[in-house]
C-alpha cells in the first residue's frame, strides 16, 4: 500500500483518541511547565511574555506538531522508517530521515540529564514528607540542595530510581505500559494541580500573583525574552525529538490530528498558567524573588512550604506533582529510541526499553560527575562560547539550541514544501482556509522564526 493507511496497524493503536491526548499531554507537561516557565516567565517580567509565549504555541508549536504527526501516522513504524516511507512515497529523497535521527539523539541526550532532574524530583517528595523543610531557613534549604548536588551517591541513587521508572513503563508497550501510566499519572497530576492553585488563594497574594502574569507591561520584554518564548514553545510541546512522530505511529486514522493537537497545546498552556498560578502566590507571600532562576522550584519554594501552615503536606504532594510530570515525559523520551530498536534489532520491547534505558542512564552519570567532581571539566572550554560549560551544561546547550531547533526546522521543511498536498489534506483532514493557513505557517512563519532563534543563540 502507498498510503500507509493500514499498514501497520496490527503493531496496536491507541485504544482511544483520549489516550493518545492524554500521552502526550503527559508527554508536554513536565519540567518545562512547572519548573521552567514560572521562572522564565519571572525573569522576563510576566504578562507582555506570557502573551509573546502563547502567540509562539499557535503559530508555530501547533503546526509542527501537526507535522510530526503526521510523519508518525503516514509512517507507522518508528521515527527515522516513518520518515524514511513518508519520504518514499513523495518520490522525495529518504535522507530526510535525517530530521529524525537528530530528534531521536536529541531525545536520547536530553533523558540522560532530565532523569537525574527527575531524582532531584523524587528526592524532594522524601525530604517533604519527612518534614525536612519544617522551618527551614534559606541557608537550611540552601544547604539541603546544594547537598544534593555535592553527592553524586545520591544523585546517582535518585537518577536510578528515576530511569527504573521510566524503564518499567516503557517495558510494557504501548496498552500495558504508556497508555495505563498515563491514564493514573496525568488526572492525578490535575488533581494536585488543582489542590495547589487552591491552596495558593489562602495565601492571601493570589491577586497579586494573577496580574503579575497576566498584566502584559511591554516595556519589561526584551528581544532576548521574544527568543526564550519561541525557544520554550518547542521544549514545552516536546517538539523536535521525535516524540510525536513516535506517539503518531500508534494514532487511529480516524482521529482529527488538527483539534486533536491543539487541544494537547491548550492543556500543556493551561498546565503552565496553573503552575504559575501555584507558585508565585506562595512566592509573593513569602517575600521572595519571582526571578529567582532555576533555584525557585529546589529552594525558594521548599523555604516558603517549610514555614507555611500545613506546608509539609502541601510541599509533598507539589513534588509528586513534579514527579508524576516528569515521569511521563520521560517515558516519551524513551519511546522513539526503544520504538527503533525494537523494529531494527532482534531485541524484544522489553529487552529494547532496558538496553536503552541502561544506555542513557549511563550517559546521565557524566551529567552528575558535572555537578561535583567534574564540575571543572569543560571540555569545550577552548571555545570562548563554551567557556565554563560542563559536560550537563554543553547537553543542556546543544539539545535546546541546536539539534531541537535543526530537527523541527527539517521537518517543517519536508512536510511544508515536499510532501503532496492531497496526502496532507486527506492524512490530516483538513480543508480551505484551516489547511491553507496551517500550510502557510508551516512553510513560511515556523522555518523563518526557527531559523532566527537559531543564528541568534549561535551568536550567542
Ligand atoms: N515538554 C516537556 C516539558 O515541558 C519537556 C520535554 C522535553 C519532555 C522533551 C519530553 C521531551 O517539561
Ligand atoms: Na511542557
């Protein structure tokens, strides 16, 4: 068959739309909205980015996320095959499965340093339930993360625990292992979310926190904060790494990619706002800085738990909170890799998620080294660039700016301007106006964006 639209399918399909949106939903949410955007958004000065940040997920997040989609389903076989038919059958070149093969080493790179954050996570929901941060003082909790840091037995204990994990979902396929995570892990992590915006109105600065990110003040937006929006609209959909393409492969023909995706884009938004919504009222209510960096999620909140009223409670179900959010994001970073091996080795599913999974729990170990004993190790520090940069940081840097951006940009290219237009409207179903308006964004607006953030964080 040349439309690949029942090839495949007896590799098993999501049992339901729902499924699906819940996985990558679970895919999307993660670090990125709960640690990451309150931060960003409190250096950034709020409103005025939080509306720049919202105009990136529409015009550019959606549409490439379409995209993958679509390679994932048109292909039905893991990223790098997918792409490969989809290129074939376009009577196009197979090396665009290129943009895969950097999306699937992205994903690789970036598990190996999101499980030890991931630990970091699973420490803290023992520390909070242990009462640890009970009158904590900023130099107590300072003390306590930067102990973390400074032991790699620990990290390396917690990273573990995170990969094993991961490893364990991943194992059990699609219906036994992502599909049932999912369907406990991502209305749970509502639930708490839920929990904690309402425990944020008692805080008495609910309101203060509410225009701080809502009341755009145009002045406090910089070019630099325009580019951190676009840069965080790619990691915040999981776009890039192949995940969706992954995820795509088990999607029913039958599902409407476009609503479906924006629908996944809105909760990932919505999920982001409610963190914020969570957060910074317990930030303002404590006197702290709501730009406090990367910090802010590690010490500036266990600070405010550990001398608020039933903060030990509260501090600990944040931090399942955390966890269950980057558990399934891990989860599909692993997908696309084991997806691969299982297809092109001899390896079962299982035998496939535990070798990778080894595989990248052994990179993570560099990234560990980084924070302690080879936290003067910069091997790229001859290059004024890279000067400082650890083996973590220079994985950081080079996922985040270099291949994320080069694998989407590849992808919108081949789908925008190589792909049949007919295969596009019939895949995804749509028509007039909707089709032409995402064509458009896909062919001119996300490759002209991408490329400018891209010459923009090469400059440096
Ligand atoms: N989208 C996730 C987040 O916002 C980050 C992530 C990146 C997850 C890559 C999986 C893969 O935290
Ligand atoms: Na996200």
């Amino acid at each position: 068959t040349t439309s690949g639209s029942n090839a495949g399918l007896s590799r098993g399909l999501w049992s339901s739309r729902f499924a699906f949106i819940l996985a990558a939903t679970g895919s999307a949410v993660g670090l990125g909205n709960i640690w990451k955007f309150p931060y960003v958004t409190g250096e950034n000065g709020g409103g005025a980015f939080v509306l720049v940040y919202l105009l990136c997920i529409a015009v550019i997040g959606v549409p490439i996320m379409m995209a993958e989609v679509f390679i994932g389903r048109n292909g039905r076989h893991n990223p790098i095959t997918s792409m490969r038919l989809v290129a074939e059958r376009n009577l196009k070149s197979p090396v665009w499965r290129i943009s895969a093969v950097i999306g699937m080493i992205a994903a690789f790179a970036i598990l190996s340093f999101y499980s030890v954050i991931g630990g970091w996570a699973a420490s803290y929901v023992g520390h909070a339930a242990m009462g640890d941060f009970t009158g904590g003082t900023a130099e107590s909790i300072g003390d306590l993360f930067g102990g973390l840091l400074a032991s790699p037995v620990q990290l390396l204990a917690w990273h573990t625990v995170f990969m094993a994990l991961v490893i364990l979902v991943v194992s059990q396929g699609l219906k036994g292992g992502l599909e049932r995570a999912v369907t406990v892990l991502m209305p749970a992590l509502f639930l708490l979310l839920l929990v904690a915006v309402g425990y944020a109105t008692t805080t008495g600065h609910f309101g203060e926190a509410v225009s701080f990110l809502f009341t755009p003040d145009f002045s406090k937006l910089t070019i630099e904060g325009v580019l951190i929006a676009l840069g965080h609209a790619f990691f915040t959909l999981s776009l890039g790494m192949a995940i969706m393409m992954a995820y795509g492969s088990y999607l029913g023909n039958d599902v409407p990619v476009g609503r479906t995706m924006v629908f996944v884009a809105l909760m990932d938004t919505a999920v982001a706002l409610l963190a914020g919504l969570a957060i910074f009222p317990v930030v303002f209510a404590n006197g702290l800085e709501p730009s406090a960096g990367p910090g802010l999620i590690f010490q500036t909140l266990p600070l405010a738990f550990g001398n608020m009223p039933m903060g030990d409670l509260f501090g600990t179900l944040f931090f399942v909170l955390l966890l269950f959010a980057a558990w399934t994001s891990g989860i599909s970073l692993l997908e696309p890799v084991v997806e691969w091996a299982e297809e092109n080795t001899n390896m079962s599913r299982t035998g496939s998620a535990i070798v990778v999974g080894m595989l990248c729990w052994l990179l993570g170990i560099a990234s560990i080294l980084s924070l302690n004993v080879w936290s003067d190790v910069t091997p790229l520090g001859m290059f004024a660039a890279f000067e400082g940069k650890t083996i973590f940081d220079l994985l950081d840097y080079f996922t985040a700016n270099f291949l994320l951006p080069l694998s989407g940009l590849l992808t919108a290219i081949f789908v925008g301007w190589f792909v049949a237009k007919e295969s596009l409207k019939a895949d995804l179903n749509l028509h007039g106006a909707t089709f032409a308006l995402w064509l458009n964004l896909l062919r001119y607006v996300t490759p002209i964006a991408v490329v400018i953030v891209f010459v923009y964080n090469l400059l440096g």
